[in-house]
C-alpha cells in the first residue's frame, strides 16, 4: 500500500511540475521586450522582432549561407543571417540557442586576409557548429592547424563515422556528403577529437562535447550530403535544446504584434501592391494590423505585361476589398528609361521613380509616414549580401539595391527575412485565393529587364504579346503550376527567315523556363517539345515582328533567371 500511496504522490508531483512549467515559459516569453531576440540592427521596419528560439548563422560569404538558414526553418526553428564580425556582446543580446559558422571563398592559410569572428562567440556557452570554412575558423582559432591539401575535395565524397554521439547521432557509419575545400585540418585543437573522416581527410568532423563546439568538414546544408538535415536537426535538438515552434501561423501573429507596435495610432501606410503574392501578403498583414490606415497604390509603370492593371484592379477592390488607389505613369517611366540600356541602370531608375511617385502620392495622404513593400530574403541576399559578409552582389532589386539613398518615407517590410516558398505558405493559412498563391513571380522592374537594350513602346508591345503566348501554352499544358516562371525575353538582334516565300529579317524571342524552390537556384524546366512547338510557332505566326524563338537552357548557378 506504501508503494502505491507514493507512486501516487509522485505522479502528482510530476503531473503538477508539468503544468507549472509551460506556464512559467510563457510568461517569461511574453515579457520579453520585442527585438530581444533575433533583433535585426538594420533601421528598416520590421521584419520580424518577436520573443522566439533564434539560430544565428554568421555568414563568412558562402553562396550556400541562406540553405543553411533554410534547412533550419525547415525545421521549425527560426534562423536569421549575421555579419561574421558581429561583435560578442551583440550575439549575446540577441540570446541566440545556437550559432552556425558557414562556409566562404577565404582560406585560413591567408592570415591577413582571412575573415575571422569575434572571439568571445566561444566563450558565450552558446552551442556552436562550424560549416567547412567555419570548421576551420575554429580549428585556427582555439589552437589548431589548418594547411593545403594535397587531395583536394569537391564533390560527392564517402564520409565515415567515428562518433556516432550528438552531431551523428542515430546514422549508419557512413553515407555521401557534398564537400568543396582545398584546405584541410591538420591538427585539431585542445579538449576536441575526431568524430568523422573521409579517405582523404583523417580529420573531416571534431567536436568538442564540454563545450558543445562542432565542426564539419563538408556541407550538411546541401540536399547532396544525404543525412545532412539529420545533422543539422542533431544540432539544433540534440545540442542546442531548441524546440519546433517556429510556424507560419506564428509568423503571422507575430508579425501583426510588430507592426501594431512599430506604426503609430495615427500613422498611414502606402503599400506598392504589383499583383505577385509577396506585395498580397504584405498588403494582408499591413491590414490586419493597421486596417483602413493602409492605402494601396498600384502604380502603371508602363513595362507591365498584357491587361495587368484590370486583373490587379479587379483582384484587390473587388475580393480584398483594400483601399486601392490607381496611378498611371507609364510616360514618366517610359521617359525616364529612354537611351539606357545597362540592366543596373534600368533597375535603379525604375527604384528611384517608384519611390518618388509613392512620396508625391503620400503628399495627398495625411499622417502618411511609411511606404510598405513585399522585399523577401532572396531580395536582400542578391542585392547585397546579408549583414555585410565578403561575398558579391549579383544585382540590384529595385525595391532594395535599386532605391535611393536618401527616402522621406520610413520602409515597411514585413517579409523581408523570408523565402518565397515561406510566402506563399503564409498566404494560404491567409486562405488567399489560389491565382494569387500560385502565381509565377515577376521582377519588380517588369518588361525593362526582359528588353535586352532599350526600352521602347514598340519592343514593349512585341514582347508583351509574345509573353502572353507563353503563359497561355504553358496554362493549357498545365504546367503553370510547376514551373516557377516561365516568360519571354526580346532579344537585341534580328535573324533572317522565310515567310510565304519571302526574306524577312526580324527579331528573336528567347523563351525562358526554369523550376525551383525558392528562386536562390534553379534549373531549366524540360518542357515537352510539343509544348515548346506549340508556343514556337503562336508567337512566329501571331506576332508580327518576330520570326524566330529559341529556348534557354541555363541553370542559376550559374546563369540567373532573369536575363537582366
């Protein structure tokens, strides 16, 4: 009877520490101040400065640092990308669970011109994992050795387990991974051990478990490495004592909360709605938080495809219901783009205009402080690389690089840490309509950068009606939906053909389809050739002006999508 009286007592016990607990975590979290974790340092307004689980990448300039971040949010667990040489005492605000160093172009060989991170990030007892570069970052600096390697290692190799604890825990003894170093680890530092190899690399993992510093040799991030989301959910759970809590609908709530607290009672918002699902979601959020002190502009840039302006105006009055205001100033753009031809060029004219026509409009809009965008991560990452790591820009987005320096409006940029995938999953549990979730992206600066060489009314009308034969053929193949876009580019020459037995010596039309996940990379969709034909020969024979298409066949890397 005694053992039953105290199993009871017990299970009581423990059943009523199990509702203390969540309680108390609550508490904690909705006292914290917003931006104590995650916190963005930028003076752009807000992404999402919110109490959560915060993984911290410190990004040395790896063209693989936003899988990295992906594969974390994939997880459940927010990420957010840093500069490398933030200092300590700022990753220590930001009260991450967990940093992760990734990889870069240096090499540690190079003293003087290698990146390094502050060094007190070792000293913070937060969990860190080191990715390739970043392996050898903390190998150098907590008294290792790293040196060139006679075998070089790029490519799918054969790694080998020697510690199947935390970071390998529950994997076979080995599997592929994908690895790209020249450099190697030649000693490893006090208080690690070896806790992987390859057959060319006796040293391909350490981890040091008192400290809980990892490093790792090859790319978990990549979806070649086979057990790589393994690693990194060992990492984030097993290590880091992270919790999946990280969702859209959080985001959601979150988000809102930001935004009631960022814009002022009586402070408007002007929100650039283009019709794509990024300024939609945008707009939505804006509107739950603010209501009817949102005031949509679309603006007629004059580079936009066929009807566009009926369908915007038909979607957001009639179905959202949002105080949408209509602005025609395709002249002034038109103008504005005349006799440029540098695809920079036109990105940032197309930038500096928007921003000044949304200032004019703001004029007649009392209390009007902020102008609102539809900015995603991949934005951010293309234009300029995140929190300034030594990487380069690939080109300026005119809702980033492209505006001007110096703006009288206050940016809103409620998805500005996200991914287009993220987006549209948000947009669904907003229960938006279908068209507008699946709808393919389109550039910001429109036609202009799909016009190889000048902007004219007459190239615009060629390429607006081939475009429209492209997304009608791809529509009634049913392939819009899996292909991420699939548009038409006017090219600056001309090519001889035969036309009811005549010379004809007109333009090109280059046809571009690509697939992807989240526009970072991408490879050429195979199309049916049926598909292909049927297009083909629409635009030949339908638009006068163009006697041949061609189809590109370029990946990103290390082609873009866009042509410009």
């Amino acid at each position: 009877m005694k053992k039953k009286k105290l199993r009871t007592k017990s299970t009581k016990n423990k059943a009523k520490a199990r509702k203390l607990r969540p309680k108390s975590r609550r508490i904690k979290l909705e006292s914290r101040k917003p931006g104590s974790r995650g916190a963005r340092s930028s003076k752009k307004a807000p992404a999402a400065k919110v109490s959560r689980q915060t993984i911290l990448i410190l990004d040395f300039g790896s063209q693989y640092t936003q899988l990295i971040a992906r594969r974390v949010r994939e997880n459940k667990v927010f990420s957010s990308i840093i500069p490398y040489n933030t200092p300590a005492k700022d990753i220590q605000a930001m009260q991450p669970k967990g940093l992760i160093l990734s990889g870069g172009p240096a090499s540690v060989t190079k003293i003087k011109k290698s990146p390094y991170p502050d060094k007190g990030i070792f000293k913070l007892g937060v969990p860190v994992l080191g990715v390739c570069y970043g392996m050898q970052v903390i190998a150098e600096m907590l008294g290792g050795k790293v040196k060139s390697s006679r075998e070089r290692e790029f490519g799918k190799i054969e790694l080998f387990i020697d510690d199947n604890r935390d970071l390998f825990a529950q994997m076979p003894g080995n599997f592929s991974c994908w690895a790209s170093h020249g450099d190697e680890l030649k000693k490893f530092p006090s208080g690690f051990h070896v806790s992987a190899h390859t057959l060319n690399a006796p040293i391909a993992a350490i981890s040091n478990r008192q400290r809980k510093i990892y490093g790792v040799q090859f790319h978990p991030e990549v979806t070649h490495t086979e057990k790589g989301n393994q690693i990194i959910s060992n990492f984030l759970f097993k290590i880091c004592g992270c919790l999946s809590r990280w969702t859209m609908q959080s985001f959601i709530r979150d988000c809102v909360e930001n935004l009631k607290k960022t814009i002022g009672r009586n402070d408007k918002v002007i929100m650039g709605l283009s019709g794509g699902v990024d300024s939609a979601v945008a707009a939505v959020l804006v509107h739950r938080a603010i209501g009817r002190n949102l005031r949509s502009i679309f603006i007629d840039n004059g580079v936009l495809r066929k009807d566009e302006e009926q369908q915007i105006k038909q979607v957001f009055r009639d179905m959202y219901h949002l105080n949408l205001g209509y602005v025609n100033r395709s002249k002034r753009f038109l103008a504005e783009l005349k006799g440029i031809t540098d695809p920079e060029e036109k990105r940032k004219v197309i930038g500096r205009e928007f921003v000044r026509v949304f200032e004019e409009e703001s004029k007649k809009i009392r209390g009007a402080k902020y102008l609102g965008q539809g900015t995603l991560y991949p934005d951010v990452i293309e234009s300029t690389s995140p929190g300034g790591a030594p990487s380069s820009k690939i080109k300026s987005h005119h809702n980033v690089g492209g505006l001007p320096a110096h703006m009288k409006l206050k940016l809103i940029e409620p998805l500005r840490e996200l991914f287009k995938d993220e987006v549209r999953k948000i947009a669904a549990v907003l229960n938006m309509p279908e068209n507008i979730i699946t709808r393919q992206p389109f550039p910001g600066p429109g036609l202009a950068i799909r016009i190889i060489g000048e902007v004219t009314q007459e190239r615009l009308s060629l390429l607006r009606e081939a475009d429209r034969r492209v997304i009608e053929e791809i529509r009634k193949a049913g392939l819009y939906e899996q292909i991420w876009q699939s548009f038409a580019i006017l090219l600056p020459v001309k090519t001889v053909g035969v036309m009811g037995d005549e010379r004809t010596y007109e333009n090109v039309i280059a046809l571009r389809c690509v697939t992807s996940f989240d526009g970072m990379t991408a490879d050429w969709a195979k199309v049916p050739y049926e598909v292909l034909e049927k297009i083909s020969n629409r635009i030949i024979n339908e638009v006068k002006g163009i006697n041949r298409v061609v189809y590109d066949i370029s990946s990103k890397p290390p082609a873009t999508i866009e042509w410009e």
